[in-house]
C-alpha cells in the first residue's frame, strides 16, 4: 500500500465503529470561512471557537489538503463542490472519510451550502475490493506460470505425444483440485488431509491407503506445490511402487513442530511409507518430471528438504518444509 495513508479504520463484528450522522456546512465565495454545523465538534472535539475560519482544517489530513483545494478549482466551473476527505475524530484518534458536498445557496449571495457525510465504510469496502482485485491478479499470474513449468516439464519427460498427453491431463486435473480447495478455503488456508484425499481418490486406491496427522492449515503457494507433489507421489506409486499389486500398502502421516518461540518458524514434517511384502520395487532410472519436482522443485520453491530412499519393498519419502502462517 502507498506510504503516508492515515491509520486503518479497523472494524469488528463486536464492536463496529458507528458513523456520524450528516454535518451541515456553509461557506464564503469558494470555500472562504467555512463553517461546520455543532455536529462537527461531536466528530473531531473541537469547540466552535476552535473549528472557526481556517481552524477546522487542524482535523484534516494532511495529504487532504490538496483534494480540498482541487475540489473547489472544479467548483468554479461545475457549481458543484465535492470531495472526500479524511478526518481525524476525537474518540479513537483515528481518520474517518467525509463526502463534503455543496451548491452556491442561490439566495443572492456568493456563499455555498452543503453536508458531509460519514462515507468511511464505503471505503473500506473499496479497499477490500481493490485488495481482492490485486490478489486475483497475482494468483492468476502465478497459475498460469505453473501451468507453463507443468507443459514444459513434462514434454521434456515424454518420449511421445501420447505419453505427454496422459501425463499433463493428469498434472492439470491435479493442479485444477488445488485450485478448487484454494477457492473454497479463502482466507482460512487450504486443509492438508483435504487435498491429499483427493489425490488419493483420484487415483481410486481404496483402503490400501492410511494416513493421520494434525489439522494443518496451507496457504496457496504451499498448497500448489503440495497438490502436485501429492499427485506425483501417488501415481508413482500406482504405476511402478508398492500400489500397483493388491497387496501393497500405503501409509502417509504429517505433523508440526516448532512455534513462535522458535527462531525456525513453525515446520511441517510428511512421512510417505510405501510397503510391498512381496518386494520388487525398482529405483527409477534417471530423472523423471516427479523425480525432479521432489528433488529440486520443492526445495526452490518452499524451501522443502526432501529425503528419498527406495528400498525393496517400497519407497519412503520425508518432506520438511517451512510452514507459512495463513492470511
């Protein structure tokens, strides 16, 4: 956000700032000795003999001076004066925004009437949007990045174009899932288990799968990333690990360490343990877009530490990595 704005005018569901009703103002020829209505001192503390002549203008913001010179420029031309100002009111130390509006009083005399009114929850929502417009912005840019690393990385990996199909349609139905859990969750971050259940389900592999841990909560960038990686990991192990004969078993756990008093941050720690009694399981041969996602894509992007051993009877994975706060 710009430097120099006034502080937040913070509301809660508790106790919501209210708004002052509308303040009645008159003035000279363009804004010359305007005076405000004893609403005005119920707003900003000022006495009348305060808030006289130029006096009201020790309430205002000082970035707002210039809007109220500029509105009354244009009042020369349109006869009508408007502008949004910020006032500073006396009960919380605060700014509240004011529409100062006016018309010459038409009564013979050069001078000008009109009210302001409380418009700081107007604001707000203003903010908000723009704050959600911004966002928007980023994530779509950020998706389309990761759609472009996934079509890349995976033609690199294809030997055909039949191969290179069935891959990105998965990696794409995949990234797609995220995307729905991030839309779903808004602000309250994305459920661990929630997305890995879907990876899972995607790939029906029934009750040979078992998983637990502690509700974790992910923000988007780590919930892109592990939706992917969740993906990898289970059709790898449907197609060359212990998931591919009936017999093999999958087990999946996650926890958290660390904390506020910890100078590491919180830490997210996933045990992928897969298990095939009658062994078999063969370590791949060269780099594969899975492979390469675990061992260097995690670690770039999340800061992941990522261990991989593949023993016999299945592959185990151990994921580390930072654990961002939500919001």
């Amino acid at each position: 956000m710009p430097t120099g704005n006034p502080p937040a005018i913070v509301a809660t569901a508790a106790d919501p700032p209210a708004a002052c009703g509308p303040i009645d103002w008159h003035a000279a020829a363009e804004g010359g000795s305007l005076a405000f209505a004893a609403a005005w001192s119920s707003l900003t503390g000022q006495s009348a003999a305060e808030r006289a002549g130029s006096g009201w203008l020790a309430c205002l913001h000082p970035d707002d001076h210039a809007v109220l010179t500029a509105g009354w420029y244009r009042a020369r031309t349109t006869r009508l004066f408007s502008a949004d100002l910020r006032v500073r009111a006396v009960a919380t130390g605060e700014y509240r925004w004011l529409r100062v509006q006016g018309r010459p009083a038409g009564d013979g005399t050069d001078d000008w009437r009109g009210s302001a009114i409380d418009i700081s929850d107007l604001h707000q929502r203003l903010a908000g949007e723009g704050r959600l417009r911004a966002a928007l912005h980023h994530r779509i840019r950020n998706a389309m990045a990761i759609i472009r690393s996934i079509a890349r990385r995976t033609a690199e990996n294809s030997d055909t174009v039949e191969d290179y199909r069935n891959h990105f349609d998965g990696r794409l139905a995949a990234f797609a899932r995220t995307q729905s859990h991030i839309m779903r969750a808004g602000d309250q971050g994305v459920d661990l288990e929630g997305l890995l259940a879907d990876a899972l389900l995607a790939h029906q592999v029934g009750g040979r799968v078992g998983y637990g841990g502690p509700e974790v909560r992910l923000p988007p960038r780590l919930a892109d990333q592990l939706g992917i990686a969740f993906h990898e990991l289970t059709d790898n192990a449907v197609q060359h690990g212990a998931l591919r004969r009936d017999d093999g078993r999958l087990d999946i756990r996650w926890s958290t360490a660390g904390g506020d008093d910890d100078e590491g941050g919180r830490q997210l720690h996933i045990q992928w343990h897969e298990d095939l009694p009658a062994g078999g399981v063969m370590a791949p041969v060269g780099e594969g877009f899975g492979l390469e996602l675990l061992t260097r894509s995690l670690r770039y992007e999340v800061d992941a530490t990522v261990t991989l051993d593949f023993a016999d009877r299945g592959m185990r994975c151990a994921i580390a990595l930072p654990l961002d706060d939500v919001g």
